[in-house]
C-alpha cells in the first residue's frame, strides 16, 4: 500500500513496490480526498501537470500527460482489430480509454467495468476532460468487479481493454492467470485484449509472469513500451494479445496519416509509434523472451 507523503507543497507518491524511488508533483490545491469503499481517492490541482487522480497513494492519470497512456493502451488493440463492434473496457472509471475507444465509427457499444463508482464520480467533477464522454449514448456503465463480469459474459466482446491500478486492493486479481482465461472466454473470434503492463524498471518479475499466463491461453502476446512521465520510471508496459495466429498484432491495420490523426485527436499514437513500441531494450527483451534471470 501506497504512503504517499504530502506536504505543504509536493504529493509525493512513495510505495515500497519501487523502494527508494518516487515521483513528486508540486500541489497547487487538494480538491478531493476521501475513503471509498474500495480505496482511498485523493485529486489534486498540480502546479505543473493540471489536476491529478491518485488512488491509495499512487498516481493514476493527470490531465497533462494521461493522453500518452489513454491511446497507447487503446489504439494497440483497436488498430489490431479488423472491425471493433462491441469494446469492454475493465477499471479505467476516469473514462479516458472509453474516449478513444468511441473515436471508432465501427464501435456501437462500449461497456465500462469499473468496482468503485466513486472514481466514476470524481472524474465526471474534477477531470472533464476525460469523464465527459462516459454521457455518450454507445456507453453502458456496469459499477462491479471486472473478474465476476467477464466470468458472465462469454464469447460478446471484439476488443477488451484492462485499464486496471497496480495489483494491490480490488485490482489484486486482475493479474491471475484466471482473469486471463476468462478474458479469452469473453471474446468473439479474431477478438484482442490489451492490458496495462506495469513498468519493467519496477515490475519485471510481474509482469513475466503476467505474460506467461497469457502465453497459456492466446496464440499471440506482445509486450509494448510507453513513455508517461508521472508513471513510476517514466515508461508504462502495454500487454496485447490475440485469438488469431494469423495476425501480426506489431503492424497496425489503419494507417492513419496526420490528417486523420488530427481529426481523431490523437497526439501521441501513431502507425509508426504502433511498430516501434514492441522494439524493447535488451534487458527487457531477455527477460520476458529467455529463462534467464531478473536482473537490473
Ligand atoms: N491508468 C491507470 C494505471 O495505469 O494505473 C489506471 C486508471 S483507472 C482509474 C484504474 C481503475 O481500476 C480504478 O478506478 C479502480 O477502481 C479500477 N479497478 C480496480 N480493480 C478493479 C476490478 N477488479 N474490477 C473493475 N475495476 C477495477
């Protein structure tokens, strides 16, 4: 569990899961700071990165730098799929992946996951511009537990995206080797999940492990690197997988141009960024392709 240490000036996100290490932003205003049933929720206006949502201590989005994070874990599997239709998104109640998710024309529903509405609420008052499009008309809120729902709904889904906080509390079984065979279960044929991949600065033991399990239950699973510079280490993990062995999930489908992108709003995913993503450094490579042993 997070302390994070806040003072007259700086959040300091302090975690024993990268001890000795810490992000800080300086604080302008605290705006919320409440217990929910699930977690603490805490939003700040920063001084520098807007307002920030932290969950038990540690950062979740900011409203500078989130768009980094909310097209890479979104446009990966999207730009994988041939057709999204109908999208599931687990967590990620500050709405930001549902605003990429809905700048596909083909998408008619998006369904929202999320345990604790209370991170619904907040978002919809303090982070606008990533809540505002939970209101559009292809949303369906479901407030519960991201593991029961895909355990009942089987075969519904083209695209899945797991935009869960670290493993601790209500995210704890988002990282079983379970959740991933029931995510499996809940896809249509040629359907892609991606979920977010944790930091290999921090996490490699995790997120080998993670990717293990995937390995058991789809025929491809790639690892892909972000930057996001109030992310623990400043780079954030994506894990995409697909149900069709035919599919090279490292090239994307559409090729937008900068017009196209323009018109999408999109400023930091790209058709180029899509295919250099998955090109790791080699300590990351080793660790997640060989048996060999954890080291940095
Ligand atoms: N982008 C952030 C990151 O990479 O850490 C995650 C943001 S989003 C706010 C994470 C959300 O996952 C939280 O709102 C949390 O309540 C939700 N969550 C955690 N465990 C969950 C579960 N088992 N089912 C559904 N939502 C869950």
């Amino acid at each position: 569990m997070s302390q994070s240490h806040i003072d007259r000036t700086w959040f300091r996100e302090v975690n024993t899961a990268w001890d000795g290490y810490s992000v800080s932003l300086g604080i302008e205003e605290i705006l919320y700071d409440e217990k929910s049933k699930y977690q603490d929720i805490m939003v700040f206006k920063s001084t520098s990165f807007g307002n920030v949502l932290v969950l038990d201590g540690t950062i979740q989005c900011t409203e500078r730098d989130e768009f980094t994070y909310q097209e890479m874990i979104s446009h990966l599997p999207l730009n994988s799929h041939p057709n999204p239709v109908k999208v599931l998104v687990i967590g990620g109640g500050d709405g930001g992946v549902v605003r990429e998710v809905l700048k596909y024309s083909s998408v008619e529903n998006v369904t929202l996951c999320e345990i604790d509405e209370k991170v619904i609420e907040v978002s919809k008052q303090f982070i606008p511009s990533m809540s505002s499009c939970l209101s559009d008309p292809r949303v369906t809120i479901h407030c519960g537990d991201g593991i029961s729902y895909v355990t009942e709904h089987t075969e519904e889904f083209d695209v899945i995206i797991t935009d869960a906080s670290d493993p601790v509390g209500p995210a704890e079984g988002l990282y079983e080797l379970t959740f991933y065979e029931k995510l499996k279960n809940a896809l249509r044929p040629d359907g892609v999940i991606c979920c977010q991949g944790e930091t290999p600065w921090f996490d490699l033991p995790l997120i080998k492990n993670v990717i293990g399990y995937c390995r058991q239950c789809f025929p491809t699973v790639e690892y892909a690197l972000g930057n996001t510079p109030t992310y623990t280490g400043g780079s954030i993990g994506y894990i995409l997988c697909g149900t069709n062995p035919a599919r090279d999930l490292k090239i994307p489908i559409r090729h937008f141009n900068d017009v196209e992108l323009d018109a999408m709003n999109i400023k930091y995913y790209s058709p180029e960024i899509h295919q250099s993503a998955f090109v790791l450094p080699r300590f990351v490579k080793k660790v997640l392709t060989e048996e060999v042993n954890i080291v940095i």
